[in-house]
C-alpha cells in the first residue's frame, strides 16, 4: 500500500495513528471468478490469503518503476 500523506497534515495525523496499530490488525481476502451467468456457476475460489500482525518499522519500498 502507497499512502501521500504529504499534502494533508490531517491525512498525516490519521495515518500515523493507525500506523501504531496495524500490528493488530487481521486482514482475509479472497480472490474468485465471479459468475454472470447460469452456466458460468458455481463461482470458483482461486485463492485466498491472511494478512496479519503487521510489523511496519520493517517495511522496505519497492524497487523503482523501471526495474519492474
């Protein structure tokens, strides 16, 4: 995640204080083809995952865009 906190000293506020929290924090997510249709279902999981007990000071930034 990518957060400007830069332009808003609310913004920066907010984001520090949940910063301080995020190793609380349990994120699930899953990812599935939706269905439009009868003959698209049943709908198909492809994966799922958990984030959790985030650690941020040992966040590291992603390499710049050209090596990518």
């Amino acid at each position: 995640m990518d957060v400007d906190i830069g332009s808003s000293a609310v913004a920066n506020s907010v984001v520090r204080f949940v910063l301080g929290y995020a190793r609380y924090i349990v994120v699930d997510m899953a990812y599935l083809i939706q269905g439009n249709s009868e003959e698209e279902l049943p709908e198909q999981l492809i994966g799922a995952l958990r984030v959790a007990h985030l650690d941020i000071n040992k966040a590291t930034a992603p390499p710049p865009e050209h090596l990518v």
